[in-house]
C-alpha cells in the first residue's frame, strides 16, 4: 500500500482529532500479519481499534474518523472507560442514597 504523502499525513491528522492514533508498518508488506497500510491505536490503553493486521489504506482510516466524529462509526472497546466510570457513579448514587459508605474513593475527571 503505497500512498501519496500528503494523504498519510491527512490520515495521521484525522486520527489524532477524533483521539486515535494512525501508525503505518514500517516493516515489509506483504507478510501474513502486515499488508503495510494503517493500523489505528487508541493511546490509553494501547488497543488497536481497526487494521489489526496493517490492512488500512489512508482512505479508510479518512473514512473512518470521519465517520467517528460524526458518530457512526462502531467502536471496538474505546467506550469502556466510559462505561466503567459511568457504571462505578451509578453504583456510587446508590450507594448514597441507602446510605452506605464505600471503602473506596472515586476520582472524577
């Protein structure tokens, strides 16, 4: 997957505004595991979100991240932080209003 510069870097771009980041196979392409295209990392955990195997052209990872701004795109486990921290305030409210006391503290971002 050879590609123009100029779209790789628009690519690398539009990852970093919806919080991905676009990193492309440095290595030779054409092995099982490398097609040499994109891969899209989430950067807090480290996950690959799409391209497991370096199988995105610069274009998908365009359309990708414009459909993820927009909200259309499916997400692999990027929502679970939310959800997590979501789940612990709910349990937290609950909690409170029976009146318990949690041996834990909750951090809010």
């Amino acid at each position: 997957m050879t590609t123009d510069p100029r779209i790789d870097h628009r690519a690398r771009r539009a990852a970093k505004r919806v919080g991905l980041v676009a990193r492309k196979s440095r290595r030779r392409a054409g092995t099982v595991d490398n097609h040499g295209g994109f891969q899209l990392i989430e950067p807090l955990t480290n996950a690959v979100v799409r391209g497991e195997r370096f199988d995105m052209s610069a274009e998908d990872v365009l359309e990708f991240c414009k459909a993820r701004d927009m909200g259309d795109a499916p997400v692999n486990n990027l929502d679970f932080t939310k959800d997590l921290s979501d789940f612990l305030r709910q349990a937290l409210t609950e909690c409170e209003a029976k009146g318990m006391k949690l041996p834990f503290i909750l951090c809010a971002s």
